[in-house]
C-alpha cells in the first residue's frame, strides 16, 4: 500500500488490519524510481490514489495535475516495464452533468465533458490508461464510480461534513439551493464492484459502477437531520460551487450483466444511519481534521 498521506491521507484508518496482511509505505505516486522497485514486487497494481475533492480543485489546482496526471503516468509506464495487471480508479464526473429532469444516465459509451480541474484531471488521466492500452498493450481495466459514502470519509466530504457539523451544534450547509443531484453508493460496494472487475473484467474495458442511489442534496441534509433529531429545515443555503455539475447518474447494467456485480448495501436510508453512528462513534478519527476543513470553507463564504 503507497500513500503520502496528504491532508487526506490517516494511518488510523488502517489500525484494525491485520498487519500480516499490508504492507505500508509512505510516498508519492509520481515518484518514478520508488514506484518502479514497488511494481518489480506485484502481482497487480489497483491505482486509487488522487486529490479528489472538487472545491480544493478550485481553490489551487495544480497538485491535481501532479498527481492524478503525472502520478497515474508514472504508475502506467511502470506497470508497463514490468507487464503488471493495472486497474485504474475513477469517476463519474468526467462525463460532466445531466439535466435534473433528463431520464438519462451515463453508460460506458457517453462522450467525456469534465467540467471542473479535478474531473479534468481525471479524464486525462482516463485518457492516459486507454492510450497505453492501445498503443502498448497495457493489461488495465477502469471503473468509473458515483459518489461514495460511509465510514473513514474525509470531513471534507458533503455527508460527513454534515454529519461532524451537526455534532458540533452548527447546521448543514447546503451549495445554492440545494437541487443538485448526486448518485449514492455505499463505499463496500464500490470496493466489492473493484475487486470483481480486477478479478473478472476483460483487459481494455471500462465499466461504469452504481447502486440506483439518486438523491438531491437538500433529501440528503434532511435525512441526516431528522436522523439527528434536528428540525428538518435547520440547515443553511450558502454560495454556490463554482462551475457546480447539476446531476450524476450511472447505468451499471454493463458490471451487473457482465460481471454478476451487484451492490449489497441498496437502503441508502440505512446505510446513513449506521454512518452517522460511526461519525458519533470515531470522533478520535476525524476530530484532527474538522478545524482546518471548516477554515477552508469559511474563506469561500461555505
Ligand atoms: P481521498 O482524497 O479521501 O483520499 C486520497 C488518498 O490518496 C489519501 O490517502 C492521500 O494521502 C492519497 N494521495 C494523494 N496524493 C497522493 C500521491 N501523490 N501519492 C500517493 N498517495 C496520494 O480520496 P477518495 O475519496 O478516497 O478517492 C479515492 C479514489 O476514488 C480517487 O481516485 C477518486 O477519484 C476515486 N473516486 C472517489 C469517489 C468518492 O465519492 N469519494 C467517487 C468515485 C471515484
Ligand atoms: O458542504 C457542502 N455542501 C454541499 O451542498 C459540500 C461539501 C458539498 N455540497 C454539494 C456539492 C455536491 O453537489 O454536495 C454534493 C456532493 O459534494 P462532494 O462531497 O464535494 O462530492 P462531489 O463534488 O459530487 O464529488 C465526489 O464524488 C465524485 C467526490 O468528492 C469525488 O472524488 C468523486 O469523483
């Protein structure tokens, strides 16, 4: 396991592990030389890494670029010396946005539109793995995720920053009105969903990973507060995200035909709950970060 442990990055998360079974190195993946004696050692390399959080992406761009670019380039031209199975993580956002009312979804097939620096970044680096594949017969696969949720996110995160403020006794802030629609899918299964197409998808594909989850952002802050026992309209509309995408939503039938994926945790409702109570549970886990996270935001007017 190789991770820098950026401000996103917590070596807690891996306590309860069993420690026969990783292997922690801290470092970068757009650091060619520790990248390539790390590959010389892998049956497969599954390439999470990434700046991943859109408003940071707005804010100063360019370690995006370093390390969803540069990094995943670096990862692929080692894999490539040293004929490894690489699957590569990562988004629905590099198709852009559907309208809210469109009954469209994204499927493998639609053209990419990213829209912001990280969702650009993420389409370059999409494009990068399907060039070497072609051009060098690279062994990959890609998936392409909606909006996780569940334990161990960062506080940064829209659920769990809304979670940790309502422990804290300040109300959800909601971007603009609040109709944005995000497509929900419970960490596990996006794990389960990877380690099927690692296992089983066919070399040069893409496959698309969902869980029928559509939500708008304002259902889900009143869910998390009547969860909570707070007054349903107890949250707050502040500035809008710059370049904000209206509406994500996956067609998955490709996995699930496929591949028999199919996703475990199918009551959002549920799996909010027992998010809540891990964020309830684990503060020792995400207390360190809230103070610096809330600084970020409050700049911005959010
Ligand atoms: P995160 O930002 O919470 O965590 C990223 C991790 O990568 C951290 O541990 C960080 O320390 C590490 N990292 C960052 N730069 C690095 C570098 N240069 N070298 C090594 N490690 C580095 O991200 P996340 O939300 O867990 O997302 C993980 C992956 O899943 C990303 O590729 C993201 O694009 C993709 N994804 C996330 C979601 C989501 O809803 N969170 C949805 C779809 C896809
Ligand atoms: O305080 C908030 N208020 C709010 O209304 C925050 C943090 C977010 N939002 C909105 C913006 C989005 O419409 O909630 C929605 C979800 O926001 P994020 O958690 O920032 O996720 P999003 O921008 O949709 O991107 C996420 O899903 C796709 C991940 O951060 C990406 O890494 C992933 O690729």
């Amino acid at each position: 396991m190789l991770d820098k442990l950026t401000y996103a990055g917590n070596l807690a998360s891996l306590e309860g592990l069993a420690g026969d079974r990783f292997r922690f190195v801290r470092g970068d993946v757009a650091d060619a030389t520790l990248v390539d004696s790390l590959v010389a050692g892998a049956d497969a390399v599954v390439h999470y890494a990434a700046e991943s959080h859109n408003d940071n992406s707005l804010r100063d761009p360019r370690p995006f670029l370093e390390t969803n670019i540069v990094g995943t380039y670096t990862l692929i031209e080692a894999v490539r010396r040293h004929g490894t199975r690489f699957h590569h993580i990562s988004t629905d956002e590099v198709y852009g946005d559907l309208a809210l009312e469109d009954p469209a979804r994204f499927t493998e097939s639609t053209p990419y539109n990213p829209s912001s620096p990280y969702s650009a970044t993420k389409a370059g680096s999409d494009l990068l793995v399907r060039a070497w594949v072609r051009s060098f017969g690279l062994e990959a696969t890609i998936s392409n995720c909606s909006n996780n949720y569940g334990p161990y996110q960062h506080v940064e995160k829209f659920i769990p920053r809304q979670i940790t403020n309502v422990i804290d006794g300040v109300r959800p802030k909601l971007y603009g009105k609040g109709e944005n629609v995000r497509d929900w899918i419970h960490a596990n299964d996006h794990s389960s969903a990877v380690l099927t197409i690692l296992e089983n998808g066919a070399i040069g594909e893409t496959y698309l990973i969902g869980a029928d989850g559509e939500k708008n952002n304002k259902d889900v802050v009143e869910l998390i507060l009547k969860e909570m026992g707070q007054a349903p309209d107890a949250y707050d509309l502040v500035v809008d995200r710059a370049g904000h995408d209206l509406r994500y939503a996956i067609d998955s039938t490709k996995l699930r035909t496929e591949l028999g994926w199919s996703p475990q945790y199918g009551d959002f409702e549920t799996g909010l709950a027992a998010t809540i109570q891990w964020y309830r549970d684990n503060e020792n886990w995400w207390r360190p970060q809230k103070a610096a996270t809330e600084a970020k935001y409050k700049v911005q007017g959010q």
